[in-house]
C-alpha cells in the first residue's frame, strides 16, 4: 500500500488480530484460551521492548545520565552596562529562551545574585556549543575600510534557509526599512569600485565568519551563506533572533560531565530497581498467593505503559526521573493491596469469590483515587516550581501515578475475573490466601 510503513501495517495486522481472537474467545466462553493470548501478549511485549528492542534506549536522558556541560558566567560590570538583579534576571531568562530554541533537553539555569554569577546545565551538548549558547553574538557588517555597514540593532528576523544548490544551508536577514536603504547604498557602492575591495565582511562579535564578494548592486536582503546544515543555520538565527545579553559576562568555569558518570549511575539504579521490584513482588506473592502473582504480572504492564507514554511526549529521563519511576511501583502495589485488603475482608463476611471481588473492588475505589489524587497535586506543584531534574521527576511520578490507576483499578481486575471465569482457581484460599465462610459464620 502506497504511503503507508510496512512496520505499522504489520503492527496495526498483527493487533487486529489479537483483539479479533480475544472477541471470539469471549464470545464462546473460552475463558482459558483468552487467558493464555493475554499472557502471552503481554509477555511477547515485555521481551520485546525490554530485551529485544529496550524502550529505555530509546527515551531522552537528562545531564546527570548522557553528560553534558556545566558554565558558570561570572558578570562583569562596565559603564554601559553596569551589573543590577534586574539585568542578571532578563540574561537567566535570554539564555533560557536561546536553551529552549536550540531544543537542548532539561536545561538547568539559575542565577547566584551575591556573586553576580549564572549557571548553566545543558546535556548532550558539547563546550563549544555551549560557549555559542551563552555568547553575546552582536552582528556586524563591515566594508574593507571598516565602516559599519549595518549592525545586529538593525536586524529585524534572522531566519535558516536552504541555499538554491540544496546542499548548503544559509542564513536570510531581515531588516528595518532603513538598514535596508543603507546596505542598497553601500553594496551599490562596493560594486562600482568605490572601496578598496569588493567583498563585505561579517562578524559575529569580533569573530570574522564570512567575507563574500558583492555580485550586483542594490542589494537589500543580505544573507550569510557557507553553512553545511541547516541545523546549524537555525542555531546561528536563533543566536542572531534573541541578541546580545544586557551584562557582559566571562566564563568562570566550563565543566564537562562524561556520559560514562550517567553510565554507572544508571547501571546502579537499574540494580536498585531489580531488588527492590524483586523484593516488592515476593512480598506480593507470600502475602496473597495467586492475586499476588497477577499483581506482578500486571506491574509489567504498568512499566511498559509508563515507558511508552514518556516516550511518545519526548519526556526526558533523569535520575530523579527514575527514582520517580521505582516510586511509581511502590503507589502501582499500594492500590492492588488495598483492593486485596477489601475483597479479603468481604470473603470474610461471607461472599463467594466472584462476589467479593466485585465488591471489594468497588469498595476500594474510592480509597485508590483519593490516595494516588494526593499524589498527583503533588507532582502538579512540584512540576510548576521546580526547575530541571525536580521537573523530571514530577513527570515521570505523574505518569506513573496514571498507569498505575490503569493497570491497579482496571488491568488487574480484569485479569482476577478472567481467572475466576476460566475456572482455573475456583477456591479464595488459592487466590488470595483467605478461606470463603458460609453464610452462617459469617452471622
């Protein structure tokens, strides 16, 4: 079919034909058949985007995880532009808007007024990219005698183009009416012969970036040309769109974090995640014996609903962020025991399995939400004034407080009523360690 990925087209077969098989086997009460395609499903998705093709590979990671770089700018006073807080404060939030342009992931920036100092974090970005996200970048063009032809204050809108040979990318300037009626002059000017050379010089700062040659008069829109990509097009507009800060600044400190730090910090909180989920689900099973089993059974849909949503929102996975997603199993297990505790507790009262579950499940739905809603104002506050990783991990608990409602309150039900419906267990005492009492004990 023409248009359409193969690969979605096998994904899109493959589930209609999963979801086409689970409808006949529930039509005909082939409860144990509609059992095994779950399981099987769900683990054939485990084994695939936890083994074959890992999810977490795929996610965006912050600083502390791939490395990146930390610049400490120092302010420097000068008559022009003396140091005050309001200035430090419009430079925090000038480099943030460079930062959040260029697209770099989970930037942390924050000012230190008692020494007139900014700090910036960037991941996966390298010293000298950062030391281009920071740099003043003023603009000006010149003729071979060095008169100034135009400035950035003339600039209107930079913006990235593709060059006409498609294989070179340019930056086109837009200008005020009266910067173009000046360069109109001074390129008709430079093309007579009336300058020593017929090229204009362009600096970014006191850095000579390019120096073309004038191939017709009456130019009005310049452009700054040479560039491989268009990537790095965009970074220099988006340099030339925001300007130059209002303090001048010189770097204190420049600091690179090696991604092999990120390394073992994830290969140690991937170890403390394997216990302590370990731990979690034999607790699980010792405590309610089959439902325990598909408790964990349905923590791994928790994980992968988690990991998927975080990678379809392009959300960027720090350490706190995974220190949010072991938290988010522990809320995952806390509703499921409390939906054990109440179908436990109308066994007691004598109901039949089926009964209690149901019941127990309604019972406890008003505890889960108001226990996992707690949590989630919580996340919202801590995103809203959190910076950095702070966000990171507000994210990742909200989602995982979200699928652990998901997988606690609907999954899991779904499952226990699919095992009693089969058959395959048919007494309480297997599936959640409590004996069922006829009507008179329990008067």
């Amino acid at each position: 079919m023409p248009g359409v990925d193969p690969l979605h087209l096998k994904v899109a077969l493959a589930a209609a034909a999963v979801i086409g098989l689970g409808l006949v086997f529930r039509a005909r009460r082939l409860y144990v058949l509609e059992l095994l395609l779950v399981l099987s499903l769900v683990a054939g998705l485990v084994w695939y985007f936890g083994y074959e093709n890992p999810i977490v590979g795929a996610l965006k990671q912050g600083r502390d995880l791939q490395g990146g770089t930390r610049l400490v700018l120092q302010a420097v006073p000068t008559e022009e532009s003396p140091v005050t807080p309001e200035r430090l404060t419009a430079s925090v939030e000038l480099i943030r808007e460079r930062v959040d342009r260029l697209g770099v992931a989970e930037p942390v920036i924050y000012q230190v007024p008692a020494k007139g100092r900014i700090v910036v974090e960037l991941a996966a970005v390298s010293r000298d990219e950062a030391m281009d996200i920071v740099r003043i970048s003023y603009l000006t063009f010149k003729d071979a005698e060095g008169n100034v032809i135009i400035t950035g204050d003339d600039l209107v809108r930079a913006r990235e183009e593709l060059a006409p040979d498609r294989t070179t990318a340019m930056v086109h300037l837009e200008l005020t009416p009266e910067a173009r009626r000046r360069f109109a002059e001074a390129t008709t000017r430079i093309y007579s012969g009336q300058s020593s050379s017929r090229q204009i010089f362009i600096y970014l700062d006191e850095d000579l970036v390019q120096a073309p040659v004038v191939q017709a008069p009456n130019i009005e829109d310049p452009v700054i040309e040479g560039y491989a990509s268009l990537e790095e097009a965009r970074r220099i507009a988006t340099i030339l769109n925001i300007g130059a800060l209002p303090v001048q600044f010189e770097v204190a400190e420049v600091r690179e974090v090696s991604a092999s730090l990120g390394a073992e910090s994830v290969r140690r909180s991937q170890t403390a995640a394997v216990i302590g989920i370990s731990a979690v689900a034999l607790l699980m099973v010792l405590l309610y014996r089959s439902a325990g089993l598909i408790a964990v059974f349905a923590l791994s849909v928790y994980g992968l609903l988690v990991l998927a949503v975080l990678y379809l929102t392009g959300a960027v996975l720090t350490l706190p962020g995974v220190a949010g997603l072991v938290l988010g199993v522990g809320i995952a297990v806390d509703a499921n025991i409390i939906i054990f505790e109440r179908i436990k507790d109308h066994l007691r009262l004598g109901r039949t399995l089926r009964a209690a579950i149901e019941s127990g499940f309604r019972a406890a739905m008003r505890t889960v939400i108001d226990a996992n809603l707690t949590t989630l104002i919580a996340a919202a506050v801590l995103f809203h004034y959190g910076t950095g990783p702070v966000r990171g991990f507000a994210v990742t608990l909200a989602v995982s407080i979200l699928a652990s409602m998901v997988t606690a309150v609907f999954f899991s039900q779904y499952l226990l009523r699919l095992v009693v419906d089969s058959g395959l267990v048919r007494r309480a005492s297997v599936l959640f360690g409590e004996k069922e009492v006829g009507p008179s004990a329990a008067r």
